[in-house]
C-alpha cells in the first residue's frame, strides 16, 4: 500500500467529557479535540482505555467518533480511532465504519475477555488489518488486559499486513519489548509509547517514534518531545522530571488517573465538567491537597 497517513509525535488518549448529569458532553468533546490539534499534537486518540470506552453506549461511540473526526479536520488534524470489540466480526464491521467515518489511522485493542490464545490473536488483527485501507495501529497493553503477546507476533503482521505499521506498547518495563521489535524487524517498526509517558525518554532512545499519554497535560509532553526531536536530550530528560511527581501521583489505577485528567481539563477550561461514569474513583482530603501542590506549580511553569 501506498500514500498511507504518516502519524509520529505526541498523540493523546480524548477524555470521555460528560456533563454533571452523565451524558456526553460533544460540545466538550469539541473543543478539546480542537485544542489538541491547534496546540500541536500529532493527532488525536479516541477510545483508548483512559477514554472510557467500556462505559458508551453503541450509539455513542457512533457519534463521538464523528464529532471528533470533523472537529480535527477543522483543525487541519488527524484521528486515531480504536477498535475494541472483542468479535472479529463485530470489530470488523467497527473498523470500516471508523474508516468510512474518515479516521486517518485504526487502534485495535486485541480481544481480551476469556483470554483467548496467540492464534486467535493473531487471526483477529489480521482480519481487521486486512478489510481496511487505512493505516492500522495495535496496542499491547498486558497489564490491563491480561493478555501477553510476543513481539513475533506482530512482527509477522507487519510483514503479512502492509497497513498494519504502528505499534502502541505499554507493558512493563516496555523498553526490553520496544528493542526487541526494533531488532527483529531491522528497526523498521513505528512505535508508539503508551503507560502515561513514564518510559518516554527511555523508549525514544530505544527507537519509538512518538507517545500517546493522557491529553489533560499535553503541551508538557509536547515541550518534551519536541526538545528531544531538536537534539536537546538533556532538556527532554529534565521536562521529564519534573512531570513524574504528578503522574506517579495521579496514576495509581487507571480510574485515578482518567478522575484526574478529566480535573485538569476542567480547571483549564478546556472542558466543563469533569464527571465521570461510574464505577470510578474516590479520593481523599490528603490526596487532593498533594494534587494541588503539584498542579500549582505545573500550572505556573506552563501557564494554565
């Protein structure tokens, strides 16, 4: 295949935004998706696991996914839409309604429930890789799924599927994983760091070509990025730094983190409410008054 979409830098998960009653709020989801892409991120992810997916309806997903697709057209931006059904047939006819809708790219979250073996796994990729055009990401995400991969495996995807080009990692440690696709592949592999940016700087070193981290704090990955891409490493490891406090607080769970991402998209006006579907997270007075210490002083070094 030819001409397909190339996507690389920093390309954040979309927060589910709801209104203080539960319902999606596309208003909210358009103009983050607008913020985004006019701030500078690659493009924009919808329904990553840090997106709420497992709480939409059907109908929903249908319409966020549209909203979310003009919206980063008129910001002159591209989308990534994850695939997470847990039927090849299902996920198939998800896939080439997300490609028809104008996603510029495809996430599969493999089918985790029950837990089923390589070969399926394999099997479902492939068939979903196959019955579309458009660029194809697969996400490896272990520890919230259950389920390990080996990276033969998507290394004989890339070389089976020619769409099948980028790869979502987040297992720990990811490092290890990232150089043993790299070197499987002759270092032809398009990686994408996943778990919050954590292992950024690591897996940049390693070869990854991008991140997509939770997007309530996106200029921060973008300052980091970008200062590793122009040759300034020791900058990038520093921007890294200072970021950790925060995330090593927020991100305990991943209903924490989704809590305290939807919080900052709120106090930065970016969206209006920061309600999220239940069941979801209960925090404390200690912990709220350590997130605001933390927040104060990201707040004034970037503005907020």
């Amino acid at each position: 295949m030819k001409n397909l979409t190339e996507i690389k830098g920093i390309c954040p998960i979309i927060a589910a935004p709801f209104t203080d009653s539960g319902e999606v709020d596309y208003q909210s989801l358009e103009n983050l998706t607008k913020q985004l892409i006019k701030g500078g991120c690659g493009a924009v992810t919808l329904f990553g696991i840090a997106g709420e997916y497992y709480k939409l309806t059907d109908v929903e997903r249908e319409r966020m996914a549209q909203v979310t697709i003009n919206a980063a057209k008129e910001a002159g931006g591209k989308t990534i839409i994850s695939v997470t059904d847990h039927s090849t047939e299902v996920a198939v006819r998800r896939a080439k309604y997300f490609e028809e809708a104008g996603a510029d790219c495809l996430m599969l979250l493999p089918p985790f429930f029950l837990k089923p073996g390589a070969k399926y796994l394999y099997e479902h990729m492939k068939a979903i890789a196959e019955a579309v055009k458009i660029p194809i990401m697969a996400q490896y995400a272990p520890e919230q799924t259950g389920v390990a991969i080996p990276p033969e495996t998507f290394c004989r995807l890339e070389k089976e599927c020619p769409n099948m080009i980028y790869y979502k990692i987040e297992c720990k440690p990811a490092g290890p994983y990232v150089t043993n696709l790299m070197k499987l592949t002759g270092g032809a592999m398009k990686i994408f760091v996943g778990n919050a940016g954590f292992q950024l700087i690591e897996c940049m070193d390693r070869g990854a070509i991008g991140a997509m981290p939770g997007c309530s704090m996106y200029d921060v990955y973008l300052d980091i990025y970008n200062s590793y891409v122009n040759g300034n490493r020791e900058k990038a490891v520093k921007l890294h730094n200072g970021l950790l406090p925060m995330l090593n607080h927020i991100r305990q769970n991943v209903e924490q983190i989704i809590s305290f991402e939807k919080r900052i998209l709120k106090r930065r006006g970016i969206i209006a409410s920061d309600y999220c579907r239940a069941p979801s997270y209960d925090t404390d007075e200690y912990f709220d008054r350590l997130f605001d210490e933390f927040y104060k002083e990201m707040a004034e070094n970037y503005g907020w």
